[in-house]
C-alpha cells in the first residue's frame, strides 16, 4: 500500500460505511469524526514506540549565551536522546576527530566538577541558571555532560584555546523526533509506507465501532495482522538496535541505559 493522504484514507473509510462520499474532510461532520479518529489512531501507533523512523541525526543548538560556554540546548524536535559526540581536535588545523561523551547523572556531574581547583587557571567558573557554580575546564575538550532541568545540555570542558565556547556544528547527535498530526485534506502522516495499511485498518475498525456502533470484523483481522507484521519489522538492522536513554524527556522519569 502506497502512502495516502488524510482525505483519501478519510474516503476509504466513509466508502466502507457507505456514509457520503466528500471533496474534503471538513464537507460533514462524518469525515470530520473520521479525520480526528486517524489522528487518534496515529498517536496511539506512534506513543511510546521506538521505531526506527523515529530516530534521526542532528545537531545541538546554541545557548546564546557566552557566558555560559559549555551549555547547549537539544532542539525542540528532539525528545529522546541516544547519544552525542564531540570533535575534539586539540588545534583548528588538526583533521575532525569526533569522540563520544559519556552521560553522567547531575549528582555524578557534581561530584566531578566540584573536586577541581576554582583558582586553577585551567578552570572557569560558570554559574548555571540555578545559581550554581560550575568548575569547568577551559583547556580541553569535553568528555562529560549532563541535564540538569531536562532541557539544557552542561558539559564539563571547553578548548578555549580554540572556541570561546563549544559550537554547534562540531555536535554529532542521535535521538528520536517528535511527530505531529494535521487535520488537512493534503496532510500524509509521518509513516513508513508499509505501516499506513496498519493505520487504515485501525482507523476503520475503531470508526465502525465509535460511529456505527458496530464491529467490523475484516478491518479488525487486517489490524491484527500489521499489528503482529509491524512488532516484526520495527527493527530490520543488526537483528534489532536498543538506544539508550540519557536524555530530555525520559531522563528524569527512568534514567539512562548504559
């Protein structure tokens, strides 16, 4: 099954009621009831899932704020963090060599940054947002971070013989995306191709259920069967990938894997 739009899945499923056929989903409150079931349907595919579509490649923002050299934001689209490397070449001419950095939980960053020397020259104190003095180092590379609201991103050292803070287009990042779901007659969900017959079949057998008050048995099967299809083929790379959580998001709620 090819990718559809929101109005071709919308008529797919009015067909099957035999309600009106529509131009678009806002032509009766049918299409519409059926328009928001997909996006219901959606959310209910896509939360809490790690499919692998999910996850992509980025980069981390700015703080904007020069004061603050080793702090970096996840950008907003991000919502779960696999992991982050940094180039940490010694000198500007030095080729890129992109190293990961270890996630430390904030008490752990603590312990780390407090047992250094706040009068040693190779280290800044950087207030965080909260007030709290951070001893950073200021001749290397970083080889830590942590978050301490979930949000910003505080590593442990910077080169400032090189940047005056760290920068964003030497961040490798991978982590899972959010998605978003748009009531609109050309709107196509963020789906592999494959997983739109799993959507349609859902959407039908709960629209069945939710407006005709009645059950439609082959959509149901048809559900069951990209169901089981789809916890198959989540994972198609080295027989399955598990991504650690350190990160925004989850960090707070069930910590990193390691």
């Amino acid at each position: 099954m090819a990718k559809q739009t929101l109005l071709d899945m919308v008529k797919d499923v009015l067909s099957d009621m035999d309600a009106d056929d529509v131009n678009s989903i806002t032509d009766t409150v049918e299409a519409t009831q059926v328009a928001q079931i997909f996006k219901t349907t959606y959310y209910n595919i896509i939360d809490g899932k790690d499919y692998a579509f999910l996850y992509e490649l980025f980069q981390l923002d700015s703080s904007g704020d020069d004061t603050k050299p080793t702090h970096l934001k996840i950008p907003e689209t991000i919502i779960d963090l696999s992991w982050i490397k940094y180039n940490c070449k010694e000198t500007v001419s030095a080729k890129d060599f992109f190293k990961k950095i270890i996630y430390k939980k904030p008490e752990d960053f603590m312990e780390i940054v407090d047992v250094r020397d706040s009068k040693d020259s190779t280290v800044d104190v950087v207030v965080d947002n909260t007030g709290i003095k951070l001893n950073i180092y200021n001749d290397r590379a970083p080889q830590y971070f942590t978050s301490f609201d979930d949000e910003n991103l505080v590593f442990d050292a910077y080169n400032s013989g090189i940047e005056s803070t760290l920068q964003t287009n030497k961040t490798q990042c991978h982590g899972k995306r959010s998605v978003t779901f748009t009531i609109a007659d050309d709107f196509t969900p963020d789906l592999p191709t494959q997983m739109f017959s799993y959507l349609l079949a859902e959407a039908k057998s709960t629209a069945f259920l939710t407006l005709k008050q009645m059950p439609n048995e082959k959509a149901e099967a048809t559900s069951k069967i990209h169901k089981r299809r789809m916890s198959q083929e989540a994972w198609k790379i080295s027989n399955g990938i598990h991504y650690p959580n350190y990160g925004r998001k989850t960090i707070s709620k069930k910590g990193p894997s390691y």
